[in-house]
C-alpha cells in the first residue's frame, strides 16, 4: 500500500448481517468493493474477523458500564445480542459465523484483482481469556501465583478448569480487561509463539492492523508487569519484539504490510521499529479541540512522520464524527485528513453520518436515518482526492495573510497545495464557525496574466489574475467550516513563496 493510500474499516460480524440472518464473507456483493475502488480505497480492514471466546460472554461482558452502553447504541438490546469482543481472540482462524477458511482467501483474491489490499487483525497483547492456547500453550502467557490472586482478583485469575494463576491483559492506564489473557513478551518461547501467529495471518492477508501496538515495547511491558517480573525473576530482552517480528513477516512475505494501533507519543518508535504505518491520534484530538495553532504545528512535524501516519475522525473506538465534532466541523475535519500526506481510515457509516457508536460486544446495530448531505459531502471528496495528485503529488503548506489591514480571522484558516508535473490544486479551509477572508501568495506562471480557478467541490469557476495573486495573494472568503479545493487551469507553476 503506496503512501497516501485511503483505508476501510468495517466491523465485520456486524456488516455481514446485512446481507441476511446466514450470510457469511460470499455473501457481500461485488458492487460493494466496485464502489470502493471507484472511491479510491486501496485497502479493506475486516475489523472482528478471528474466532473468539464464546464462553465468557456471560462473565465479562455484563459489566455495569458495558450494559450502559449498549442500552445507549441499542435501545432494544437483547442478551442474545451480545457476542463478546472481538480482541477477545480464541485463535486466529476465521470466526465461524464469517464463513470458511476458503472464503476469506477467495475474497483477498477477489480485492486484489481490482487493486484493494485486505488488513485483518492481530492482537499483539492478548488472547481471550479461554483461549484454547492456555490449555496448549500455558508457557506463552504471563503467570502469576495465589499471592497475587489473593491481593488482586481483578487482576490475576484462574481460567476455566485450571489451577494456574494468570494475568488479565490490560492498558496500565485503565482497568483490566477480564475476557483477556496477557502475552508474556519477556518470554522468547511467547515471542517465538506471536511471531508464527503473524506469519500464520499472512497467509490470509496483505497486511495487518495490530492492536494497542505499543503494549509489547520492552519498557512499556515492564513498566506494567513491574511487579510480576520482579517475582518471577523475568529479563529485559535485549531486542524489541516488533523488531524481531517484522523482519521475520518480511522475509517470507516481502509486500506484508504492518500498520500499528498506538498512542503515548510512542508512534515515531514504533516506525522506527519497522512499523509501515501508526495511528495518528494525536491529530484526531486537536481537531476536535479546534487548536488550529497545535494543528498546524503538527502538519509541519517531519516528513517520514507524516507519510507513515494514518489520519481519522472516526473508527470503531471513536464516537462517530458528527456527534465528537458536530455535523458542520466534521465536514472541514474531513477536507483536513483527506487531503493531507499519509494514510486515510473511513469507518463503515462514516459516509451515512452514522450518528451511534456501537459498542464491539453488540453483533446487532441499530437502524439510523442516512443523512444524503453527509453522503454527499464524502462522495465528492473521495472522488476528487482519487485523483492521481493527491496521491502521488508533492505537498507543501501554505501561510494565509490578512485580508485587510486590522482583520485577523485569516488565523482561522488552513492551506496547502498538491502539485504534480504541471497540475495543481489549493485546498483552503475555514476552521471556525464564523465566515472569515484571508489571502494566499503563490505564484503561477501562465501564458498570460488569466487563470481560472475551478472549486471542484462546487463546480464554480473562478477567473483570476496571475499578477495579482501574486503580489497581494488570492482573495479567499468562507462561510464557517466550509471549504475550497481548487484546481487551477494552467500550463505551468512554480513553487509557492
């Protein structure tokens, strides 16, 4: 998957039900990936499509605080609806209800004959809490002892017919989760383990979403399991296991692709690590705050960052655009991360305005009205960022000036273009709820002082003066949280000022 690349995220177990009660991965119409490709997607993330652990629905997934949560996505909820995490991982063969192991090899082949990568999940950090490998392969995962069980049963638990004391998975920011059981990466027969579970997953696939991927890293494992590790008298390793991973995933498939769920500033590592692509969260929460100061800031961060980050506003963790933003912002938010460097994810609903988030647990979604402006809004924008400059153009920020002498809402504003050979485009946003003006310098040269600016998110033309852009820049004004992507009618261009 080339830089610049748009990514799709569905929920699986969910999506699949749309096609009927015993639909499996046959069952999703080839009109369904057409339009995809149509859209510019060149890769599709099946989130959810791993057998999981049945069996501890009823103990783990029945939480206060999950319950209140699913009566919040699904009014009319019922138990039967509850289907238990997919990161719950019983092993990483394909859950039955998705159909047969042929299925899932016959829609790769399917995706890639029209150019469209498949990405499935690995789950570095756990498996399900009663994971057929806990019987199999007890040596795999961090364990403990009755001391620590007795201090800390939220912690530390007995699996299902067995007498060993284990350690539940968890972000050492947040409550355990108990449906898991943690990996124990200060182990070489556990990495050894994880690294055939990867090399198992690339039969299927062109590249994997790994989840909570800085949860391996020697320190952060160490600084969670401080405790254990100290009893258990357990090493630093001397190298990363990503490091190790990767190599070995590449070596027998060159083309595989790893793309990392990460967080804590820790994403440059994780590159750094082999990483072809990490989550870019940071910039998803600065535009929610509407810091535009930190924003730009972090547009001008280094170049390898930037081509390796996959930029969202919405995915299956995150409230869904329009509510975490407000319908006219998620608008410009989208303009944003569409037509910046790097990596885009679109979530499954994201185009309808989907409004509810649907907690991973629930295998039923509630039915909601689709919104034809938001629907609208996307398709044009996908459509014109397919185009083949934004996906293998230079890009380059611009600075909007004031309009006038005294008006500052030019500070309002983001710009940049995209070049390539002799074609450009100037997408400028208004990242404020109030109309603004600005100006933007550039220079163009043209066989003449006359270009036309086309506004191909309107179709509106505008005719304008290469000397006067120039010399006093590009008049811009726009309606709070609308946008401009112009496509600029000439012959030839030069770099801006």
């Amino acid at each position: 998957m080339k830089i610049n690349s748009n990514l799709y995220e569905i929920n699986t177990r969910i999506f699949i039900k749309r096609f009927g009660d015993k639909a499996t991965l046959s069952s999703i119409p080839k009109e369904f990936f057409k339009e995809l490709s149509e859209l510019g997607f060149s890769a599709l993330w099946l989130m959810g499509a791993w057998k999981t652990c049945n069996n501890i629905i009823d103990a783990c997934c029945f939480s206060p605080d999950l319950v209140s949560a699913y009566s919040r996505a699904l009014k009319d909820w019922r138990r039967e609806d509850v289907i238990g995490s997919p990161y719950s991982v019983d092993c990483y063969n394909l859950n039955p209800m998705l159909g047969e192991e042929t299925e899932l090899l016959n829609l790769r082949e399917k995706l890639n004959s029209i150019g469209i990568k498949l990405f499935l999940d690995f789950v570095p950090n756990h498996f399900g809490a009663n994971s057929k490998f806990i019987k199999t392969n007890p040596e795999v995962f961090l364990e403990a002892n009755e001391e620590f069980l007795q201090k800390d049963p939220l912690t530390f638990f007995k699996p299902i017919n067995s007498d060993k004391v284990f350690v539940h998975g968890r972000d050492p920011f947040f409550l355990p989760w108990t449906d898991t059981v943690q990996v124990n990466y200060f182990s070489r027969k556990a990495r050894n383990f994880m690294i055939d579970q990867l090399l198992h997953i690339a039969k299927f696939c062109d590249g994997v979403r790994c989840d909570m991927a800085m949860l391996p890293l020697n320190n952060v494992f160490h600084n969670t399991w401080l405790g254990v590790l100290n009893r258990l008298n357990l090493k630093h390793p001397e190298n990363e296991f990503w490091k190790e991973a990767i190599i070995q995933v590449k070596k027998k498939f060159p083309g595989f692709i790893f793309l990392g769920e990460t967080y804590w500033d820790l994403e440059w590592n994780l590159q750094q690590l082999g990483f072809d692509f990490t989550y870019d969260k940071r910039l998803t929460d600065r535009l929610s705050s509407g810091d535009i100061n930190s924003i730009k800031a972090h547009l001008y961060g280094n170049n390898n960052y930037q081509v390796k980050s996959v930029r969202f506003i919405e995915n299956h963790d995150e409230e869904r655009a329009v509510i975490k933003f407000g319908k006219e912002k998620s608008y410009a938010a989208a303009v944003i991360i569409s037509t910046i460097k790097g990596i885009k994810l679109y979530y499954d609903g994201q185009f309808e305005g989907k409004r509810i988030k649907l907690p991973v647990q629930l295998g039923r979604e509630p039915k909601e009205k689709i919104s034809e402006r938001v629907r609208k809004h996307y398709h044009t924008l996908l459509k014109i960022t397919s185009e083949e400059i934004f996906k293998n153009g230079t890009w380059a920020m611009l600075e909007p000036i004031p309009a006038g002498v005294g008006n500052n809402n030019y500070s309002n504003f983001f710009a940049w273009l995209w070049k390539l050979n002799n074609d450009l485009r100037i997408v400028v946003i208004n990242y404020s709820e109030s109309t603004s003006q600005c100006r933007l310098k550039f220079k163009v040269e043209a066989h003449g002082d006359n270009i036309i600016l086309q506004d191909l998110m309107t179709n509106e033309e505008y005719p304008r003066s290469v000397n006067d852009i120039s010399e006093n820049g590009l008049f811009v004004e726009l309606k709070g949280y609308n946008s401009h992507i112009f496509k600029v009618t000439t012959r030839q261009y030069v770099n801006t000022y």
